[in-house]
C-alpha cells in the first residue's frame, strides 16, 4: 500500500493558480461564442413555479446555498406575486445584485428607498447607475446616504471624488481624496489621485502620486501595471520596461506583465486601464474586494463585484475574482461562465481557459475537460500553466506514462531551472515512480530539492521511498523527521514516517506516529489501514480489526480495498517482511 502523496494536487493547484493572478495584480454577460469561441456554459436547469409560497422558499433556499441565480430568478417571481412586501423586495434587491442583474437591482433600489430612506445597498445601487448614465451630482448624493457613520468612509470618499472627477473639477476631486490622512491609506489614496490627475491632463501631480504610491508598495501588481501603463502613454515606454522587468524578477512570467512587455518590445504603446470616471469608480469597488483577500464577507464582495463590473466591464481581474468567490462556494457552474466571459484578447484568457476546464473535470465533465485543455495546449503549445494544467488532469487520472511527458514539455520551456520549477519535477517525479520507472523518478524528486531545499512534500516523497525500497536509511530518516518538524500537522506527511516505522519492524515507534496521523486525519482510509497493521504487529488486534473496518467503510482505493477486506477475515502474516527484503508484507 502507498502513502498518498498530494492527495488534492488537482484542485490546490488550480485554487492558487487563480488567487495568484488575483492577488498580484468585457462584459459579464459576453460570451465565449460572441468571441469567437465554443460557449463552455454548463446548463442547471430549474423552473419557477406559480405559488408565491413556493417560489419564496426556493429563493431562500438557493440564497442560503449562494445559488446567486436561482435566488435572483426565485425572489424575482416572489415578488411579482407580492410587490409592496418590503422584506421581500429587500432581499429580490440583494439577489439581483449579488447575481448580476442590473436593470432588476436598479428598480429595487428605488423600490426598496420608497419605504426605507437610510437603506445603504439601496442607495450604493442608485449610485452607481447615476455614474454609468454620467449624471455624477446625483451618483454623488446617493453615495453621501450611503456614507457609514465610521470616519472615514474610505469607499464613499473614493467614489465621491470619483463623480468629481467626471465633472472635471479634479482639485476638488484630489482634496476629497486627501480626506483620507489616516495610517494604512496612503496608497489607495495615492493610486487614485494618481489615476484622476492623469485623466485630467496633469501629468506632473499623476506621476507624483504614482512615485509615492510605488515608495511605498512595490508588491501589488496592479499599482506597478497602473504606473507602468502611464509611463507609456507619455512615451516612456523604457522606463515602463524597467518597472516590469523588475517585478518579473521578484515574481517571474505574470502573464499581464508577459503580455505587457511583449507589447513594449514590439514598439506599442500601453493603454491605461482606468480611462473615466466610471472605470475609476469600479476600479474603487473591484480594489476594496482584491483588498479583503480570500476572508472578504463573500455576499458582500459578491455586490460590490457586480457593481464593480456594472462601471468597468472590462476589468479581467474583478472577472477572476468573481469567478474564484464562487469556485469557493461550489458554484461551479457559475464560475465557468465567468471565466468563459473572459475576453479572448485578455492576457489571462489562457488562465480562465485552464481554469475552466479543471472546474469542468470537478462536475465529472472529464471528456469536455480533456478536450478543452487539449485545444488550448495545441493553440498555446509553449504556456507553461496550460501544460503543467494538462499533465496534473492525466496525473490525476492515472495515465502517468502521459502525465510525465506532459510535464517535461512544461520544463523544456525554461532552459535555466528556476526555483518555481521544483513542483514540475515534484509532479512528475511522482508520475514517474508510479509508472514503475524509479530512476528517472529519484532524479526528479533530488532535483526538486536541489531548487527548494528542505521542502516537505519532496523529503516525504523521496525518503518514504528510500525506505520502502530498503536503501540510503539512514538519509531517509532524517529527510522523513524533518519533513514532519517542518509540516507536524500534515496527518499524511506524519503517516508517511509511521508507516516507514513499520516497514523497519519497528512497529512501536510505528504506532506513536500513526496514532499522530489519525488524530490529524481521521477520515482517511490508508491511514486507518496503516494504524490497523501496526496494531497488529504489537498484539492490539481487536483496535486492528476496528481499524481495518473503518478503513473499509472509508471508501478505499478499489486496488486496495481486497488487501483490506483479507485483513479483516485473516489477520496478517506472522513474518512479515521488513523494508529491503524481496519477500512483501501482506500489510501494506
């Protein structure tokens, strides 16, 4: 029986994927067919029915489920059927919202105000349509009723000088932005002084405030591609080169900065991504979420996402991290149409592609996932992401023969390994052992080491194996103990130096350590199976019987579940083989 190694290394790595692209840095409603693409859009059919009552709990149970589509739908058809019930259009107003439907949200904000002055999401709804139809005195006023009782309201001072800026009264719209003096707003105040100086033509108070933004945080992508993008747009495109050259090097092949310096190279001229006042309204919206991170109140940055998207429907990354809010609340469905809205022009169209059709595999969609990943791997043959996406998807079906090959097309894109590329040979390291082909498999796993010393994945892998083939022990020891000091509440990586406990005979120490593991996995058939076996070997055979049945009823592997069942009928052999001797134990 083999440890499990990176049980989940499908999803994780399409989670970090997309958060990456998230946190370093076209309409809602478009589609890939209007881009020319084949529509990924994955049907979830449902019906209203006639009864108020019935179309009611729907709605609040597809509400409490985030079901943002059927909610809309369900809480639209509630309160056509009871259309002066304040709390039901309350809630019709914050479905609409949360699902994207703007022209229904618009007319429940005023329905909502006709009984409830102070309401705040009513009058940031009533806010934002004013600023897309440019009537910004009055997006203004409704922004003020919004203004929490806190000093100071950081959103509705951003937006405030925002409507100002679309007046072109920009001294007014820069001192509103000053309002924000307090410790930590120095950058959000900056960046957006800096977008509406350039907007209004004063070059000398934009670069200013991008200067001092950039002094003070050099880390986020979208500040350094703000600053870039004006540098080229006042034709210096060199000093923009540097700007992204330097970020590379702390954060290598981004595609926005890939993409942006393709551009400079070719002689082109870089686009600012804010260009109006609405686009900076949203850019305030899509940045109070980005800003949040992964523990933003989901409903909210939800709203504030749709909103953001209402004023700037180009915004990519507000796409993205739309998308990945709802991956997290098993929206699936949702989160491909969102990554299918992806304009194909976007440099992270190949990401919402990947991402897309790993999300496609998780609703059991393996042929639409193959086929789509394949079809990007043949449009883009040398993107790293879409090959090292398309070997994960193989590795995770067990065509490991297919999956290592994948992964050396992702390597012999770099020709110089860099630290990143650990995984890569990690993943196909393991592709490699269990295509049976240990050599080339001991090769990759010590090369990830040699880029990521001390990396617990890659000490738990190679000297599990070490172990279990008898040889280099001692190494593999200490490899194992340390993995484990650095990982402790990993239960697999503590599983891992359990179970090579056991296959030394050393099965007391095995039990300390599989005992560990359990308390950190308790659900996991192979640990349950390894605790079963080690308690057998120290004469506690009813806890191993107990084991070996709950491992059973765990769900094992279907190649390890007769090993287990014979367990359970015979118990274990009384000599068993210890690592490095030809004979194999029948635990195991």
């Amino acid at each position: 029986m083999r440890r499990r190694a990176n049980r989940s290394a499908l999803s994780k790595t399409a989670l970090g994927l997309v958060w990456t692209l998230i946190a370093s840095s076209a309409s809602i409603t478009a589609t890939a067919a209007a881009q020319g693409g084949e529509s990924l859009s994955v049907a979830r059919p449902f019906e209203v029915g006639p009864s108020l009552s019935g179309n009611y709990l729907a709605a609040i149970v597809a509400h409490s489920e985030r079901d943002t589509l059927a909610a809309s739908t369900f809480f639209r058809e509630a309160q056509r059927g009871d259309p002066n019930n304040r709390e039901l259009t309350e809630r019709a107003l914050i479905a609409a919202l949360a699902n994207g439907n703007m022209p229904d949200a618009y007319a429940y904000a005023s329905a909502v105000l006709a009984h409830d002055r102070s309401n705040g999401v009513a009058h940031l709804t009533r806010g934002v349509e004013a600023m897309v139809a440019k009537k910004y005195p009055a997006a203004r006023a409704e922004f003020a009723k919004d203004a929490a009782p806190q000093q100071p309201d950081v959103k509705n001072i951003l937006l405030t000088a925002w409507t100002y800026a679309g007046q072109k009264q920009t001294k007014r719209a820069l001192s509103t932005l000053d309002k924000l003096n307090g410790e930590g707003f120095s950058v959000l105040r900056d960046y957006h002084a800096a977008l509406i100086a350039d907007i209004a033509g004063d070059r000398a108070e934009a670069d200013k405030r991008f200067k001092r933004m950039l002094g003070a945080d050099r880390t986020v992508l979208r500040l350094v591609d703000a600053y870039a993008r004006f540098l080229s747009s006042h034709g210096e495109n060199e000093s923009a080169r540097r700007l992204y050259e330097a970020y590379d090097a702390a954060a290598p092949n981004h595609p926005i900065v890939v993409a942006a310096l393709a551009e400079l190279n070719a002689g082109k001229t870089l686009e600012p991504f804010v260009r109006n006042a609405e686009e900076g309204a949203g850019e305030v919206l899509y940045g109070l979420v980005s800003l949040g991170g992964r523990q933003a109140d989901e409903l909210a940055a939800l709203i504030y996402l749709r909103l953001s998207l209402a004023l700037a429907p180009g915004n990519t990354l507000a796409i993205f991290t739309l998308a990945d809010i709802y991956e997290r609340l098993k929206q699936v469905e949702t989160a491909i149409d969102l990554y299918d809205s992806v304009p194909e022009s976007s440099p992270l169209r190949i990401n919402a592609d990947v991402q897309a059709a790993l999300l496609l595999e998780t609703l059991g969609k393996s042929k639409e996932a193959s086929e789509h990943l394949q079809t990007v791997v043949e449009a883009h043959p040398k993107d790293a992401d879409a090959l090292t996406a398309l070997a994960n998807l193989q590795r995770s079906r067990k065509l490991f023969a297919e999956s290592a090959a994948t992964y050396s097309r992702a390597l012999a894109l770099q020709q110089n390994p860099e630290k990143s590329q650990w995984l890569l040979y990690y993943y196909r390291g393991i592709a490699n052992e269990r295509r049976k082909d240990w050599p080339d498999a001991e090769k990759d796993l010590k090369k990830a080491l040699e880029l990521n010393p001390d990396q617990p994945l890659v000490l738990n892998y190679l000297g599990y194996s070490w172990v279990d083939q008898g040889v280099n022990l001692d190494e593999a020891f200490r490899m194992l103990r340390r993995a484990v000091d650095l990982k402790n509440r990993d239960g697999y990586i503590v599983d891992s130096l359990g179970w090579a406990y056991y296959r030394l005979g050393r099965y007391d120490e095995a039990v300390v350590e599989l005992e560990k593991a359990i308390d950190l996995k308790p659900s996991d058939p192979v640990i349950n199976d390894h605790l079963g076996d080690a308690y057998w070997r120290v004469g506690r055979k009813l806890e191993a019987q107990f084991q070996w049945n709950h491992a059973r009823d765990l769900g094992p592997e279907p190649e390890d579940l007769p090993r287990i069942l014979d367990k359970i009928k015979n118990g274990l052999a009384d000599k068993p083989a210890v690592a490095g001797e030809k004979a194999k134990s029948s635990g195991g």
